[in-house]
C-alpha cells in the first residue's frame, strides 16, 4: 500500500497486488493538474479497516513528476533546523533566519501551519475519512515525506500509523504544537540504518540530500523504531539509494530478521521476525540543530 502511494492507478507495472480482500476506494492528488499532496485510501471489503496510504518525496533521479517542488518545500520546512538556512549561499523558503545561526522560533511555526502546505491537507482529508467511516479503524501510512506526515497526523488525531524509512520529525511535531499524548506507541517508524534520511545523517552543506536542495537536519523520532542494521548485519554503506520503499520490500521485509540467539539454538518457524521495537534515544533532543539559537519561542 505505501509503494502504491507513488502510483496513479493499479494499471502501472509497479503496483503491488493487494487481492481481493482490499478496494481501491479513493485517490486524491491524481488529478491532471494537481502538483501536491497525493495518495489512495484503501478500504477492506468489510469496511472494518481504511487506511490512507501518503505518497511520499519525488526526486528527479526516481520518476519526478509534478509534486517534486511542493514535497521539496514541505521537506525543507519540516525538517530543517530554520528554514533550509544550510548554509551562507542556501536560499530560505521562510523569512525566520535572523543571521549568526539566530532563528525565529514562532516564525517557524506559522511557515508550518500554511493552510497550503501538506500536513493541513492530511489532517482535513483524515476528517473527511472519519466522517465517511465512523465505525472503521483507520490507519495512516507512508514512505519518506509521507511517513512524517502519517505520524503527524496520527499524533493529532490518536491513529495508528506506520511509516517507512520517514525523517525525523519530531521537531515538527513540536512546532506544529500536537497533541502530546501519555503514549506515543501507536505509532511505528520502520527504517534501515543504511539511510541517512531517517537516522539525521544526511546533513551538512556536502551531504547528499544539500547538494539535491534538501535540508534534512531533523534527528528524533516519535513513537516506536523498528531499525534493521544493514550496517552492521549486511554491510551496507550509508546512502541514499537505501532509502526507496523497493529497497525496504525487496531487501528487508523480504529476508528473514531472526534473533541470532534462536538460530544458534535451531529455533525453526520464525517467519520473518523483525528487530525489536524501541524508543528514541534520551539524549536526542540534545542532538539536533545544536549549533542554532531559537528566539520568540512559544509554549
């Protein structure tokens, strides 16, 4: 569901099969002049479960398409530290930077809170969906750009969400000013340690993602974290061509992630475990955006 998030319809060759149990019920940001938000709803044919599956970020080295200047701009504002102010020939997408790594923190907020960019654009559609299936449970879904946003969305509302391979983004959780909730647990971000996109690594004036435009400096996760050690189990080099959902279906979820210690013990029927769920590190916060001054911050 999340990979058919990038795809208009089930006639393309990259859509994935959902059988019979599943509907196509909805699609929204498919229209021929539509150049943002995007996505399917898709409903169970008991109408029991509906879930809105988010596209995420397209770059022009994967497909384009339209939505690439709207997703490259909802990224730059969620998840850079003050307005995509990379560094001294960076362009800002929001007038809050006030020089010397000062930043208006309540300018900030107000960039978020634009009715025309995409978190306002989800929540409204989740209502619209509630409305429609009040006695459903509905999940949020998504890759990448899309992950951020089915969790932001699942923290306004108290959803369930999974989201693969998503940015951090809890700084922006923060600065949209949602809900904080006793427990943040119904909510699950899936990711490889082979992408620097959702472990805050893909950051400095030479990273990769600034030298495409993209300032990606956020570094904390809300919710639960599933991480597959690619570095360490498989060997895998940092980059961003670990990030795509085929490499997460094709790579990860394909493979067997069984505890060593019940292979040692020739423990057969596993499945394909997954690692276990874990909180964000304590010491997070401390690490993102260190070397920024916030100013007119609010409560």
């Amino acid at each position: 569901m999340t990979n058919n998030a990038y795809y208009s319809d089930p006639s393309s060759s990259n859509w994935y099969d959902l059988g019979p149990d599943w509907n196509v019920s909805y699609t929204y940001g498919w229209e021929p002049d539509s150049d943002g938000f995007r996505g399917h709803v898709f409903v169970s044919q008991d109408t029991k479960t509906v879930v809105l599956s988010i596209k995420g970020t397209s770059v022009p080295w994967i497909g384009g398409g339209p939505t690439m200047k709207k997703d490259k701009l909802n990224d730059n504002l969620l998840f850079s530290c003050c307005c995509a102010r990379v560094g001294p020939t960076w362009s800002t997408v929001c007038g809050c930077y006030g020089g010397g790594g000062k930043c208006d923190e309540g300018c900030v907020e107000k960039a978020l809170a634009e009715d025309s960019l995409f978190y306002p654009i989800g929540t409204n559609l989740y209502n619209n969906l509630s409305y429609m299936y009040p006695e459903s449970n509905i999940w949020v879904i998504g890759h990448s750009l899309g992950g951020s946003l089915a969790s932001l969305i699942g923290q306004t509302f108290g959803t369930p969400v999974v989201a693969f391979e998503a940015p951090a983004e809890k700084m922006a959780s923060r600065r949209l000013h949602l809900p904080s909730a006793p427990s943040s647990d119904h909510i699950t971000h899936v990711f490889n340690t082979a992408d620097p996109i959702p472990m805050g690594t893909c950051t400095g004036v030479t990273s990769t993602c600034a030298n495409a435009g993209y300032a990606m400096e956020s570094r904390c996760h809300v919710g639960k974290l599933i991480r597959y050690d690619t570095v360490g189990k498989k060997g895998w080099s940092s980059n961003v061509r670990n990030h795509p959902i085929d490499v997460v279906i094709n790579n990860l979820l394909n493979e067997d992630w069984e505890k060593e210690e019940d292979l040692d013990k020739g423990v057969e029927g596993l499945g394909r475990g997954v690692p276990e769920p874990v909180d964000e590190e304590e010491d997070c916060d401390a690490q993102e955006c260190m070397t920024w001054t916030y100013e007119n911050e609010t409560v």
